[in-house]
C-alpha cells in the first residue's frame, strides 16, 4: 500500500482534515494533499513530521541483492 494512502486512511480514522494535519505537523497544505495524491517527492523530514502528527512512524529498510 503507498504511504499516502495509509496517511489518509490514519487522519480519516482520527477525523482530522488535510488542513489539520498541515497545521499539527507544520508542513504546508499542498504538500499533505500531494502525497496523498501520490505525487511529490517529500523528504524524509517531511515525512517523519507528517507521520508523527497521526501516530505512525517509519521504518527504512535497505534491500541488498547479490550477483
């Protein structure tokens, strides 16, 4: 599932708007509605803050291949 979609499934689930979560985690309105959109590229600091403001966090992973 894409990160936007489980951002606006969270703030649906809490009630709060795109405009909230623009508030609560500081980052700007247009960027909440892009990603959820799936469009954009926001950085990992964008996306920490955005997280963080519906109660979810990240987890990287880095995928090794072997040739």
């Amino acid at each position: 599932m894409a990160i936007g979609t489980v951002i606006k499934q969270r703030r649906s689930l809490l009630g709060i708007s795109q405009q909230g979560l623009a508030d609560y985690s500081g980052v700007g309105i247009s960027t909440v509605k892009d990603l959820e959109r799936g469009v954009g590229n926001p950085s990992i600091k964008t996306l920490r803050k955005i997280l963080g403001a519906v109660g979810l966090e990240m987890s990287l992973q880095v995928k090794t291949t072997i040739k």
